[in-house]
C-alpha cells in the first residue's frame, strides 16, 4: 500500500476556514451577550429579586410561602437539587474543555477578547503597534483624527457595555426607554458613567493585560491546560526553523496576548487557542511546499512541556542493559 500524499497547500487552505469559523462564533456570542437580557434568555431582575430564565422565574422552587411551612432539610434539598447539583455538573464539564483543548472559551467565544481583537485591529492600522505599550514604529505616530476615532471607539464599545450589564440587573425594556427620553434615575446614571469610564480605560490600555492577569476564569482554564501534557498546543516545527529567517515575526505580531508563540507551552501560559499566529504563519510560508511552520495538534509531555517539568525516560535498549 502506498501512503496518500496530500498538498500542504490543499491543507492550508481547508484549515484556514478557523478564522471564519472563530468570526462567526464570537460574532454570535457577542449579540447572545448583548440581547440576552432583552430576550429574557438569562438576567437578574433587582426590582423583583429573581432570575429570569428563557423568559420564567427562577426561584429553585423557593417560594417564601413554602420556605415558611417547610423543614430545614427540605430546603436543603431543594437547594441541592436545583443549585449546587448544576454547579457540580457544569464545573467539571468547563474544565474537562479547559484541560483538553484549552482556554476555548476565551479565543473562540468571550466578547471582552473579541474587542480586544477589534482594538487591537484599529490601534495597529493607525500606529504600526497593536498596543501603547509597545515601541512606535517609525514614521506610524497616527493623526490626531485617527487618535481621537479610536477614543470614540472605545468610548461606544465602553458604554454599550456599561448597558448590556445594567440590563442584566433592571428591566431592559424600561432602561432603554428611561435613557432614551432622559428619565434615567440617578443610581443608574452614575453605573452608567463609571462602568463606561473603567470599559474604556480597560479597552485602550489594559484590554490584553486584563484578560493575561485580571481574568479569574481565564485563569482556571489556563491551569486545567497546563496540568495536561498532551493537550493541544500551538507547535513549532523547530526542524524547519531556517524558513523563519527572512520572516518579520509575523506570527508574533499576530498573537493578542502579545506570547512567544513558537516557544515552549510554559511560556505561552494565557494563549486562548485563536491560533491567529497559525494563519499568519499559513500566509507566510503560502508559497512554501512543506506548509506552516506552526499547527494546532496534541502536545508532547517530553517537548511541550507543562507547568511541572515532565522528564522523559530513555528507553533505548542501552539504557535498559544498563
């Protein structure tokens, strides 16, 4: 039997449908975030002091009325059931992704990574550099126009966020008409102003540094990753490394998170597997028949090592003589 050939190129080309396939899954994450309370799908009601689920009350089956006549045992229960037992169900479920694949939710889903993206997009089209903390390149200062369209940028993105939140806590519907005829109430004017403020801060200074430090859950999904050896992991062919030489880093460049993408796993700890560096990879070395030097695969304990050093034992029939 012979072994199938299969053109790099051929494979580059059906694997470089991830960007699109990412684009429509944060796209669509992204408005479930934002009309979600305006749906009723999922939102916490202050006025009512419920959940609001699918456009019912969640209450866990804990009515006052029945709270009141029951015995402590039977509202253990009841908050076992309908409270801790989907916790205990969902936790591992998220970790069991995280450990394979991952930190999927943050490359593939999360809206605050998909306006990092989007920032960092508009702030390299104007300054030659995705974030302010990174050397200017010379002759990309950016027009005072163009500085003070990003700020807008930020400052709308900020602001429907600041809305899409407060909508998760009081009822939609009245929000938007309150806000829109200039009724809004103080309380909900000054969460408005601050969290538009912070949103904006975040998103012009801070948006990549918050999802490498500031995310807890983030966090957790990079420990699960780490914790797996055999996980998959952005790989370098070190092999091929002499085809990186006339190569301006671009998969570098590429990455949100600002990692060293074609170095080992510990030190890529907060990648979000948006694999941004393997497409530029793929665009790079288009013209080259052995394809990318980057691919998304099952890692090695022995190459890609975790956060515990994993050693890998000689087997060869030397070592076992001796």
């Amino acid at each position: 039997m012979h072994a199938q050939t299969v053109n790099p190129k051929d494979i580059n080309n059906r694997k470089d449908t991830l960007q699109q396939k990412r684009l429509i899954t944060r796209s669509a994450f992204f408005l479930l975030f934002l009309l979600a309370p305006v749906l009723n799908i999922f939102r916490y009601d202050l006025t009512e002091t419920r959940f609001i689920l699918f456009g019912f009350p969640l209450s866990f089956n804990l009515n006052l009325d029945w709270v009141a006549h029951s015995t402590p045992t039977e509202v253990a229960g009841q908050i076992l059931f309908w409270f801790v037992m989907p916790i205990l169900v969902l936790v591992p479920i998220v970790l069991w992704i995280s450990f394979k694949w991952g930190r999927l939710y943050c490359g593939w889903l999360c809206p605050h990574f998909s306006v990092v993206e989007t920032i960092n997009d508009l702030m390299t089209r104007i300054t030659g550099r995705p974030t302010l903390w990174e050397a200017l390149k010379k002759g990309h200062t950016g027009k005072a126009i163009h500085w003070a369209g990003l700020i807008l940028v930020c400052g709308l993105i900020g602001f429907s966020w600041a809305l899409a939140l407060l909508s998760y806590l009081l009822p939609p519907m009245p929000l938007y008409i309150d806000l829109f005829t200039g009724q809004i109430g103080l309380y909900p004017a000054i969460f408005l102003a601050v969290a538009t403020a912070v949103f904006t801060f975040d998103f012009l200074f801070a948006r990549h540094l918050f999802c490498k430090y500031g995310c807890a859950f983030g966090l957790v999904q990079s420990i699960a990753w780490m914790t797996n050896g055999r996980s998959r992991v952005v790989t370098f062919d070190a092999k091929r490394a002499a085809a990186c030489r006339d190569c301006t880093k671009a998969c570098d460049a590429a990455c949100p998170m600002r990692l060293p993408t074609r170095s080992h796993k510990r030190a890529k700890f907060s990648c979000t597997q948006c694999l941004q560096c393997v497409s530029a990879c793929r665009e790079v070395q288009k013209d080259n028949p052995d394809g990318s030097l980057l691919t998304w695969e099952p890692g090695e304990p022995g190459k890609q090592t975790v956060l515990i050093p994993v050693r890998q034992l000689d087997t060869s029939p030397r070592q076992q003589r001796t």
